[in-house]
C-alpha cells in the first residue's frame, strides 16, 4: 500500500471508532495529555487505533500525537505520523456534528519542520468529506482537486477567527480590529475543518493567533498550502515550524498572500 493509503485506512478507522461509540463521547480517561487537556476516552481509543493500523502497516513510523506525545520505535523509522484523533473533542461532547480526524506523515528526519510534511489526510465524521494534500501535488475532496478562493479584498471576506483566549487587553483590541475589517466571521470548533474549507475556497482564510494551538493541527496548514493557498505566522512571515511537543502554532492562512497580509496588518496595528 502506498502512504496515501495507509493514512486514509487508518483515518477511516479513528471515524469508524467514534461513530459507533458516540454513547461515549462525555466519557474521560481521567488523564491529562502533554498540552494539559483532560483526555476523552475516545480521543484515546481513536489515537490508538490509528497507531495500531499504522503499525501493521508495511512502512515504519515515529508518532507525534496529541495525545501520547512523542513515541519513538526501536530502530530508524522511515516516516514520523503526526496524529490528532479527534479535532473538535468539545463538539463531539455537545452533540455538534463539526468533527474530524487528521494525519500527516513526514519523512524521518532528527530535525524536520512543518515544510517537511509529504502527505496529510483530513476526514470529517459526519460531512462526507475526505480531503487530502500531496506535497507538489495539490489537494483534493473526495478525490477532486480543491483550490482556495481568490480573493483579496477583507470587505468582501468571510473568515473563520478562533477567540477561545482572554479576549481583555491587546489581544481583544487587535482581534476588534481585524474583525472590522472583514465582511463576516464563522468558527466550526473543528479547526481542521475550517482550514480545509479554506483550502477548498469556502472561507476565504482562517485566522489562529492565539499561540496556544498544537502542532498536531499542521494537517490543516498543509492543506490549504497544497490546494494554493497562503499560509503566514503572527509576524505576517511564511509560516514554518520545528516539529516539537513544546512548540504552538499561530497563523493566518488565506486564499491570496494579499488577504494573508493585510489580516495580519489589521491585527498588529
């Protein structure tokens, strides 16, 4: 089996683990996972039914998860999986159907970065909708190529805006201002569903600044990179990251550099 296809099987199977446990979906583990988040039980069993799969596969992997952290094998794997089981935990706790499953699959390296990314996988639990992004080779929807919209003036831009942070201070200034620039704001609870629909031109960006999400969300970056998309961090620089539990991931990605920009402008003065 090529990568693809190992990561699309193993995405089916974290959707599969929760769509037939959703009695479940209130319980907790009583544990805590490294980004100091109470652990669902499902989170946990996803994650480790997408180890397992990974596992049997005939490619070796490192894992970086969000709920298990880092896990390294005995010998050089050839590939590092970067997992987040379930985006949109609190969505699935409330009954909210914006829920989904990422993995991207790097290739081994000591020292790699979110550039490094060759192959993510995005599936929505209950939309259907599986995206996945090739690097150099664009990203699809249920096996159709997706592009970002083309936009570039913020009047006329419907974004999605993540404000889930002390909104006192400088932070709710600059988010105030970015806002009023803008035509209209959505936010799902599924970050990686809202970059996927950034990728596929739905919204025209997501904007994520608050410097507190994990690395385990690069998936969604991906994606709206390889569907043509722009991607900067809160310096309004091109977005790239060392891969580390320890590192959080703020950014702007958009359908144009120009809308890119003149967000990250809004919000820094």
């Amino acid at each position: 089996m090529t990568i693809v296809n190992i990561l699309k099987k193993a995405a089916e199977i974290a959707k599969e683990t929760v769509l037939s446990n959703l009695e479940r979906a209130t319980e907790r583990t009583g544990e805590v996972n490294p980004y100091g988040d109470n652990t669902l039980l499902l989170d946990k069993q996803a994650e480790d039914n997408i180890i397992t799969e990974l596992n049997s596969s005939d490619i070796s992997f490192a894992f970086f998860t969000e709920e298990q952290g880092v896990i390294n094998p005995e010998k050089t794997p050839e590939y590092i999986a970067v997992i987040d089981p379930i985006d949109g935990s609190t969505n699935l706790e409330r009954g909210i159907q914006m829920v989904s499953v990422g993995i991207s699959a790097i290739p081994y390296n000591e020292k790699v970065t979110t550039d490094d990314v060759e192959v993510s996988i995005i599936d929505s639990f209950f939309t259907k909708e599986t995206y996945i992004a090739i690097s150099g080779k664009g990203a699809t929807r249920n096996g159709k190529r997706i592009k970002p919209s083309g936009l570039t003036d913020p009047s006329t831009a419907i974004i999605s805006y993540d404000t889930k942070r002390d909104l006192n201070g400088k932070f709710g200034e600059r988010s105030l201002s970015l806002l009023r620039g803008v035509y209209d704001a959505r936010r799902t609870g599924s970050n990686l569903l809202d970059l996927c629909w950034t990728a596929s031109g739905a919204l025209d960006a997501m904007v994520d600044l608050r410097d507190i999400l994990p690395l385990v969300h690069v998936c969604g970056t991906h994606m709206v990179l390889e569907a043509g998309g722009y991607v900067i961090n809160q310096f309004g620089e091109r977005f790239n990251l060392p891969m580390n539990m320890t590192q959080r991931m703020s950014f702007i990605a958009a359908g144009t550099k120009e809308l890119a920009l003149d967000l990250i402008k809004r919000f820094r003065e």
